[in-house]
C-alpha cells in the first residue's frame, strides 16, 4: 500500500495511474471528474465559436495537460517528426547584469529565458504563426563492461535546434531536455512536512557518506514568501497548483489568474505573436482558464492513486530489496514518509507512504549534467524522482524509457548512467553477479 489508505488495488491496465485516490468521498470523486475532463480538454485557436475553449498559444507545446501526461504517466522521446509533445526543451541563461544577480539573490526568478524564444522551445503555432523551432536528438552509442563481462549498451544524446524562425538562439542559452513526470501520488508529496525532508539534507556531507543532498528554495507564487521546491526535474515548484498554473502558460499557452500570461511564452521580441487575438471572455473572468479551470485541474492532479504493489513476497523481489538497501539506494531514494495531520484534504493526512525519494537535489555527474542552473539547482544537479509506479511504466506508457531525457532504455540503463553522489551505488550494481541485478531490477518493478 505505497499511499496508505489512497492506494488504488483497482485492476492493473493501461489506466492504472488515472485512478482517483480510493480514499476520497462520494463528492470528491465527482471533482476528481470534472478535473478529469479538463484535463483532458483540447483548447483551440482564438477566435472561436467554442468561447470556454479558445485561447491556446499563440506558440505552444500541446494543446491539452493529457497531451503532454498521456494517461497520467512517464513521457518519452520523439520518435519521429510528429511525436514531440511528452518531451521539450526548456530555454534559460545564467545571470548577465547587477540587477538580474539581484533577482536570483532574492528568489524573485530563478534564471533567464532566452531573449527572443523565452523559457521553453515551442514547436507547434496557431495558424498563421510560424512555429520557433524543432529538436534535434543524436545518439552515441557507448559500452559498458560491468563486471562479470557482460556489456551493455547507453545512447547518450546530444540536443540542438533545427528550423529557427527568428535567428540564432542567444549565445548563453542552454537547453535542458524534459519528459514528462509521472502524475501519481503528487497530493500525497505536497502534504510532507518540510520540516522532514529537510531533516534528510546534507548539502555539506557533514557525515562522510558522499551524499550531499541539498534542499531547493524558491519563492511561493501565492504567498510571495520562500517555500521549499518539490515538484519538477530540478524542483523548482512547491506547489500542485503552481506548477498547473505555469503549465498552462508555457506549455499550452493558456492564462490563469495565477501566471496570467495571455500569450503564454512568447517573449517582446515576437511581436507577431503578441499581435494575435487571445482567449479571454470578460463573463467568464480575465484569464483564459478562470479559477474554477485552475481549481479542477489542480484538484485532479493532487489526487491520482498510486497503484499498490504487486508481486511483494516474492523470493527473487526480497533479495532485490535487500541489494537495493546494500548498494546504498535509498541513501537519495527514501523509502517512506508520513504526511502532515493538518493537511487540507483529508485523503491526504497522516498516510505512511513509500515514494523511495528524499525530494532534494544531488549531483549526479557530468554525464547526466544539462548544463543548466534552476535556482538552487546547478547544471548538474537533480531532484531523485519517486520511484512508485515505476514497474507500471510500460503498462500504462508503452514503453521503458527513463531519466530526464529518456535516453535509458530500461532501469539497467538508468543505473548505469548514475554518477556523481551516485557513483558509488552505480558502481556497486554494475560489479554485482548478474542473478542479483536482476533482483533488484525485479525489486523496481514491484514498486
């Protein structure tokens, strides 16, 4: 029961992560449905007939969240011209100026967009804008002997952009490739006391164990106030809400009251897309998705189950267990947590759940490195992403690729392309006899 009393033990199928946590009330469910649809919903162009519809882009990623979260779980690389949306690449650059220094000082930004393609690359437009541009993925591939002889091939990649629409991309501009996230169990992790995650940091290593983790800071878009990140790649967000609201801008293109960006990501430099009509409807409020929209989506996000385990008293799974806690994993994948007692929701107070994450940020050396710093995050560093649901990916996604990029193409990859704090576990799995990587493979798949 990795969500305590939340976990779904519903049938598992392609639909296992776009359950409703099982403890919510009759009443609730019906939220949880309505956000369902929203999330589902496909926004058009402006003008439009469909007036509750219109406003996506100008530039945009995907026309709805599901696009994106395809059926609530782990998004992949392109694999071919016309299958880009789990995946993009987000646009930031380094402070230039006293003032942007300043800015980063006080957490009021937590790097920079590219000056004229903003935070993220948008390639898809409405009719009659071109759109910024397209990525462009090559893969090198490298072996790796592990110890009892066996090789194992990793794909690393290299990124760029082909078919820029307005020039060059500034010379300072890094590009942080990203899939998509898992959506399960993400109301559960909101509701962790900050108290007991910073309890697990050790940004100085001050106990010799080579694991440093470091909390992310940032600043709470509603309360203005510093909060701990927790949501994202490099947690940079600190609430559901909060990363709905900027997914909304920068990926669809849509405004909310909360990142009330009309013209989503378009920057001053593309005044053709600051030309183009926007979505709003004075009856139904000055945003493009009023609160009501924020409010169910956001509620449907905090409120996907987490599957229950499967295959838990299994001999082979318990010595994969037992390698997991020898190798050091959970030193960063921090098995369990208890949720705060005065969280908002009920369903989501004072749960023992397993999320095998700490929720900090590590080093994970350079050749997982993006070059890309995100507030507290360094180009090197990263949030351990929860490992629950993680034997489910192929089920519900259709495919095994995993880390940021999904340039792993199974967990036995992602290992290997651990470094950094992480090299030590690394190095231990890849010496292990090959009857004990497959347990602890068998092991992660039982999560």
């Amino acid at each position: 029961m990795p969500a305590g009393a939340a976990t779904s033990r519903k049938r598992v199928n392609q639909d296992a992560f776009s359950h409703p946590s099982a403890n919510l009330s009759f009443e609730e469910q019906g939220t949880f449905k309505l956000g369902n649809g929203l999330f589902r919903k496909l926004w058009v162009s402006s003008p439009s007939s469909t007036q509750a519809s219109d406003g996506l882009g100008p530039l945009f990623n995907a026309r709805a969240c599901q696009s994106c979260h395809l059926k609530d779980g782990r998004g992949h690389p392109p694999e071919d011209n016309s299958d880009a949306p789990s995946m993009f690449l987000r646009l930031a650059r380094a402070a230039e100026t006293v003032e942007e220094k300043a800015m980063l000082g006080r957490k009021a930004a937590l790097n920079f967009p590219d000056p004229v393609y903003g935070g993220q690359l948008q390639d898809l437009a409405v009719p009659g804008l071109a759109s910024e541009g397209r990525m462009k993925i090559a893969y090198e591939e490298m072996s790796v002997t592990l110890g009892d002889g066996s090789v194992v091939s990793l794909r690393k990649p290299s990124y760029s952009v082909d078919d820029l629409s307005l020039g060059p991309l500034h010379p300072a501009t890094t590009l942080s490739p990203r899939v998509t996230p898992p959506m399960i169990g993400l109301g559960l992790v909101e509701q962790i006391h900050p108290a007991d995650i910073l309890a697990k940091a050790d940004p100085d290593d001050r106990d010799g164990d080579g694991i440093s983790g470091k909390a992310s800071v940032v600043r709470d878009a509603a309360s203005g106030e510093p909060a701990l990140g927790r949501f994202g790649w490099k947690a940079s967000t600190p609430s559901i809400r909060q990363q709905s609201a900027e997914a909304f801008a920068g990926d669809i293109g849509i405004s909310t009251p909360d990142v009330p960006r009309h013209w989503g990501d378009c920057s001053e430099a593309q005044q053709d897309c600051l030309a183009l009509p926007n979505g709003i409807q004075e009856r139904l409020g000055k945003s493009e998705a009023p609160n009501p929209v924020l409010d169910l989506v956001t509620f449907y996000s905090q409120n996907l189950a987490v599957p229950a385990r499967r295959d838990v008293g299994k001999p082979e799974v318990l010595a994969g267990k037992k390698v997991f806690y020898q190798l050091g994993c959970a030193s960063c994948h921090t098995p369990k947590f208890v949720t705060r007692r005065d969280a908002p929701n009920k369903a989501h107070a004072f749960q023992l759940i397993w999320p095998y994450s700490d929720f900090l940020l590590h080093d994970m050396g350079e050749g997982l490195a993006d070059g890309q710093t995100v507030g507290d995050a360094t180009g090197k560093e990263w949030r351990t992403p929860p490992l629950w649901g993680i034997g489910l990916t192929e089920e519900v996604s259709g495919h095994t690729f995993f880390l940021h990029d999904g340039r792993a193409r199974n967990l036995t990859e992602a290992i290997l392309w651990h470094g950094g704090e992480a090299q030590a576990a690394r190095d231990g799995f890849a010496a292990l006899p090959k009857a004990d990587r497959e347990a602890l493979i068998k092991f992660l798949e039982s999560l």
